[in-house]
C-alpha cells in the first residue's frame, strides 16, 4: 500500500474567524445550563426608565417603611415644669439684655447681621468705627461694598455681610425713608433679614416681644425638653405657645446666658446647674 505523503495527512484549515464573531458550539444545545427561575418568581425587568441604579423598587420601600418603627411623638411639656424654668431662669439672670452695643434701631440692625457666626465681643470692636463713618441708612446703602468689606473683615463672612447690610439699607431707604419698620413682616421683608434679627430688633429696640432662636436657644430648648425640633423656625413656633408673650424677648435672653454659663454645647455643668430639678437634659451624653 502506497504511503500517504505528509501533507495529504495534515488537517484542512479552519476557516478564518471574523473579529468579534462567536466561535460556534461543536454540539448546539449541549453547552452550559442556564439556571432556571423558580416557579412562581418574578421575571427580571428592566428598571424603569430614570431609575438609579441599585435603587429599592416602590414594593421594597414599603416593605422597609412596614418595618421602621413609627416616629416617637413628642409629649409637650408639662407647664408647671415650664413655670419652674421659666422662674428660675428669671431669678438667676434678672438683668439679661442683648450685648450689642447700640445707640437706635439701625445700629442694633446692622449689628445683629454682623453678629452671624461671630462674637458679640468682636462685633463691639467693630460696631464703633462703623458707626462713626455710617451715621445713616442712606449712608449704608451709599458705601462703597470693598471698603465696608474691609470694616467688618474680622467679624467673618464679610461679603455676604457687607451684601446685607448695604441691600437692607437700601431697601429702608427705598420703602421706610431710612427708618427701620416696627413689624416682623416689613422686617422680613427687607433683603438680608431673617426672622432671627428682626425678633432682635423687635424685642430689644422697639419692646414687641419676640422669641429669638440662636444656637444656644437651640440646644437648650432642646436639653431641656421643650421641643425636639431642630429647625430654629419651627422651635421659635414650639416655644411661642409655652411661654408667656411678654417674656419672650427675655427667655431667649436668659437660654443664650445660661448657655454660655453653664450649658455649654460640649459639656453642660449639669452638677452646677440651677434648672437640673427640672431638665430632662435631651441627648445630654457628658457633664460635668
Ligand atoms: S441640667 Fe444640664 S442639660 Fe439641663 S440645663 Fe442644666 S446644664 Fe443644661
């Protein structure tokens, strides 16, 4: 028998792929399994259209929302105990006053918008000197915004500041002929006030009572149970009802001293403190 010659022995070619084809399966239908969705399951969908990817599904949110337990709601506090506070606090600060320095309406304006993140001790080094080239709204709302930057620098934000005052001046002497208005609404009116300096302005120029919420007043409507609001509005209208509308101007008064004194936000004195018969002390976690 003749021997075949070496090159009739060899394999034929494959014939050449194309990039990016798929190699065919030498057996089709014998290839890996694909598992199989339980009976009953859901079939996979496509997300809805704009939905984030990894997104809980409207069912899942609330099945999740079944599961939380429901928001604790807020008893309000008993009103002899508001009554003991609020005597205590009179008693421990009977001379409590903003400590702003200022001669009229406008002076007390303008320093209460510097007093944002700052010190009322800073913004008294700064008020003199302001005063003294600024007699007037108009002269606010005149002053050239780089220059009063620069006076006010060190009481921080001053670009924001300088903005505020020199809008609100030009808008008292736009609307109230340089005059500072008498009402929270026109106060809140004017561009740069907010509900926080117009109670100010109200409670320590003009005598309308008014509650002013700060950060101490914050925290220490909440240590001492009041609220549990957090928003500086809504606990200006929790506290409103509890106290009695003459003493408004004076309770933030006296929470902004005894803040200061003995509440401080890192470790209350609590040991010390005069209210501690009468406070909760809320998310108080140390104290001295
Ligand atoms: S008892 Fe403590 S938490 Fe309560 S008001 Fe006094 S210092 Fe603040």
């Amino acid at each position: 028998m003749a021997r075949k010659s070496p090159r009739s022995r060899r394999k034929p070619e494959p014939p050449p792929r194309l990039p990016g084809k798929i190699r065919p399966r030498a057996t089709p239908g014998r290839g890996r399994k694909r598992a199989q969705p339980r009976p009953g399951a859901r079939k996979p969908g496509h997300a809805p259209k704009g939905a984030r990817p990894g997104a809980k599904s409207a069912r899942l949110r609330a099945v999740a929302r079944r599961k939380r337990p429901p928001r604790r709601r807020f008893a309000p506090p008993d009103p002899a105990r508001v009554q003991a506070i609020v005597e205590l606090l009179a008693r421990l600060h009977p001379d409590a006053t903003t400590a702003l320095h200022h001669r009229d309406p406008l002076q007390l304006l303008v320093a209460t918008i510097l007093s944002a993140q700052c010190t009322d001790e800073r913004v008294n080094m700064v008020t003199p000197g302001l005063f003294a080239r600024y007699s007037d709204a108009a002269a606010f709302a005149r002053a050239p915004l780089g220059e009063l930057e620069e006076m006010i620098r060190s009481t921080g934000f001053f670009h924001m500041k300088a903005l505020a005052i020199q809008s609100c001046c030009s808008d008292l002497v736009a609307k109230h002929g340089g005059q500072v208005p008498r009402t929270l609404e026109e106060l809140t009116a004017l561009r740069g006030v907010g509900r926080k300096t117009a109670n100010v302005v109200l409670g320590n120029a003009y005598g309308v009572p008014g509650v002013v919420v700060d950060t101490h007043v914050q925290r220490l409507a909440r240590r001492l149970g009041l609220t549990d609001e957090s928003d500086p509005v809504k606990i200006e209208f929790a506290l409103m009802p509890i106290i009695p509308r003459e003493r408004w101007t004076a309770f933030s008064h006296w929470l902004i001293l005894h803040g200061r004194e003995v509440c401080n936000a890192r470790k209350p004195r609590c040991s010390a403190c005069a209210l501690a018969p009468h406070c909760p002390r809320v998310g108080v976690t140390a104290s001295q």
